[in-house]
C-alpha cells in the first residue's frame, strides 16, 4: 500500500547514532519520522531509535532511510511502515546506480550470496527467502531521487558529491523522478544549511504524483512556511530535533 502523504507537511530526521531528547513528546506536532544516518549507525541503535518512536507514538508513520545494508534486519523492516532507498543525483555512481543493480544482480541470479550487499536491503532475509522474500518486502520499498545542494556536508561527502545543480537542473531532475524513474519522493537536501525556496519553487513546476521534501537548515516555523509556500509538500528538520528540542518545536507549521 503506497504511503498517503495527505496532510503531511513536516517530517523529522532521527539520526539513531545521536542521542534522542529525554522527553519525545516533542515530537508531537510532526507528522512523519525518517530514521538514519550514516556515522556510527547500526541495525540495533536504528530498531532501538524506532521502537522509542513507536512506543510514545504508535500511529505515527515511520520510514528508515539505511546508508548501509548493515543498518537493517529482519527486525528493522518489519518495525517500520518504508524503506525509503535514495538515488542521488549529483552523487558518483557508487551512490545512484551502482548499489541498485549490484543488489538486484545477486538477487537474480544467486539470492544465497546476497548477504552484505551494497544495496540498503537486509541480505539475510532475501538470501534465504529470494523472490518470496523480495515479494514481501516490494511494497515497502521507496525509491528517493535525491539531490544535495550543501558541498561542506557529511551527506555530499559520503555520496560523492562534487559540484551543485542549478536551479534549472534541480527542475530537471525532478521531471526525470517523476516522468521517467517513477520515484514517488524528490529530496533536496541543503544539510544543515538554509537553502531558501529557489530550487523547491523550479522543482515544484514539475511534479504532480512525486511527493517533493526539502530538508537542510530548518529552524524557524517562518522557514518552514517558505519552503511550503514555494510549493514542497513537507519540510524535514533534523540537527534541531537532536540539538535544541524547543527551537525544533518551532518549526512545525
């Protein structure tokens, strides 16, 4: 069943590697919770950061965004409602192609071996189930066309990010996510840096199905509103939620 992003407008990244604040009643207000990371993430601090989600609030929808397949399990997938799986655009090919068609190669063509693909997939699940195991967890898989715009970020450091689009070219590939991929999010990503509505608004022209989600920098409800109003469906905050749980409570909308 495809997530229904109807009335979400705000969404916060939970990085499981950093310490969650002592009272998540805080995340009262938002509507929807990625789970990842990159640096010192694993599979048990992710179930650990989803099941506190959870337990404090059991309706809220939350997907886990892995960087590694080493950051999901069988336990993980079943946990949360999507895997959210980017593809990044500006990124080498090691973080847009190559991690997809190495997984689904294995998994075609010898599924027993697929245990510690690159592709952010729990291996063990599939090598030892192959297509059943795949049929299963098909429809919680997200693909994400990504695109990150913050050069001095951990993100466009692990992705292999070396240059910026342009305006023009964020609208490109939005249209190319929606018309041509077929990924129902398109993420600009400014990482810790305001990046203001210029992209979100170029991006917007092009997509009608494709969920558009702006995160970098958010720490104002007045940002957020910007960002809405130059056309993204939701923001996603996440340094402010770690770092300053009361500033983060001002960027719900």
């Amino acid at each position: 069943m495809p997530l229904d992003w109807n009335g979400i407008a705000h969404v916060t990244k939970v990085d499981p590697a950093e310490d969650l604040p002592g009272d998540l009643d805080v995340l009262a207000g938002t509507d929807l919770v990625i789970v990842g990371g990159s640096d010192g993430v694993t599979e048990q601090n992710s179930l650990d950061a989803i099941e506190r989600i959870q337990t404090r609030f059991p309706d809220l929808p939350v997907l886990q965004e892995p960087y590694s397949s080493s950051h999901v399990s069988s336990e993980t997938i079943e946990a949360v409602d999507y895997l959210a799986v980017p593809a990044v655009y500006n990124g080498d090919r090691e973080n847009f192609v190559a991690k997809h068609v190495d997984f689904f190669t294995q998994v075609g063509s010898k599924p027993e071996e697929v245990m510690g693909a690159g592709l952010p997939i729990v291996g063990d699940l599939i090598a030892s189930r192959g297509r059943e195991a795949i049929a299963e967890i098909s429809d919680k898989i997200l693909g994400e066309g990504y695109v990150i715009q913050n050069l001095d970020s951990k993100a466009a450091t692990v992705s292999g990010v070396d240059s910026l689009y342009e305006s023009d070219e964020v609208a490109g590939a939005a249209l190319a996510t929606e018309s041509f991929y077929g990924f129902p999010i398109f993420y600009v990503e400014y990482s810790g840096t305001y990046g203001g509505p210029e992209d979100v608004a170029a991006a917007a022209r092009y997509l009608d199905e494709t969920v558009l989600l702006y995160g970098g920098g958010i720490r104002t409800r007045e940002q957020t509103q910007e960002i809405l109003d130059a056309g993204a469906d939701a923001v996603v905050v996440g340094d402010c939620f770690h770092d300053d749980p009361e500033r983060y409570r001002q960027t719900i909308p």
